[in-house]
C-alpha cells in the first residue's frame, strides 16, 4: 500500500498503509489569526511505530528543524545546517499539560504522537538528545499522562519531582 497522508481535517485513512505522513500546515492558526507569527509548518513521516523523519518550519524566520530520526539539524535562511544539540544551560523545559489534561477520561500521551501538531516537535527533542517522557517519566508510546521534556536528565527529574508533589503525576 503506498504512503498515507493524514492531518488536519483528519481524513479517512486506511489502517493498512505501512507509512503515514502527518502534516499541520499551520501549527498555530488562532495565533496567526490574531497577528502572532508564532506558528509552524509541522510534518513528520511514520513508518511502523516509529516516526523516521521530520520537519517544522517557521514561514516567517525562514528556519527549519529536521531530523532524519537519528539527529536533528536547523536549517537557516543561508541554507547551512547546524547540529542541534541540547543545553541544560539553556534553562528551557516543556511541560504539556494542555487540554484534555492528563488524567482526564480518554488522555493518554501517546495520542500525542498521532497528531501532527505534536509528533515533529517530538521527534525533533529525541533525535536531539533531549529526555521526553509522560509525566509519569516513562515513554511517550507507553500513553501514561500529559509530556515532559528536559535537554538533560536531571532538569528533568527534578520536573517529574515537582509533578509528583503537586499530584499530577500518574498515580
């Protein structure tokens, strides 16, 4: 069967496709519609249960963020790719506890690496090196819990710590 695209609006898809591209042509659209240029254009390819590429390009900056799965790169405006690496320096840590809030009826994480609005930036942060986990610290594809993602292992346990003590780690 050949490749599948699938994204927003979600299109009837068959089951059976082995590779499934997943695009959000505009990651951001009540941002955009507001004036904000803080928006994307996400795609990610799926093979299987993995996800073996990906991009997210800002349309203003000119910047691209890829990953061939294994590393990911930023692509500037002068078209030179530069290794992402992370920094616990950087003092940047995500955690997502957006609606449908973890523990809500129906949440799991793993419904995250479904939608084209999450799994490049996902992809993107593991093929960097970042720690990505449920709020529970076990893996995305476990399905436990919201996302917490840290460039380095202590920044994030010391977030899984802070969840746990105010109850929004998994019980």
């Amino acid at each position: 069967m050949p490749d599948w695209p699938s994204g927003r609006p979600a299109w009837a898809r068959p089951s059976c496709a082995e590779r499934r591209w997943l695009v959000d042509p505009l990651c951001g659209t009540l941002d955009y519609a507001v004036g904000s240029m803080l928006v994307a254009v996400n795609v990610a390819l799926r093979a299987g249960s993995g996800i073996t590429a990906a991009a997210s390009a800002d349309p203003f900056s000119g910047e691209v963020f890829w990953t061939d799965g294994a590393q990911a790169w930023v692509r500037a405006g002068d078209g030179v790719d530069e290794k992402l690496v992370p920094s616990a320096g950087a003092r940047l840590a995500d955690v997502n506890l957006d609606p449908p809030f973890p523990h809500a009826p129906g949440f799991r994480a793993v419904d995250l690496l479904a939608a084209p609005e999450f799994v490049a930036g996902i992809a993107l942060r593991e093929a960097a090196g970042c720690v990505v986990t449920g709020i529970d610290g076990e893996p995305v594809h476990t399905g436990a819990g919201g996302l917490v993602v840290a460039a380095d292992r202590q920044t994030h346990d010391a977030l899984l710590s802070m969840a746990g003590e105010r109850g929004v780690a998994g019980e």
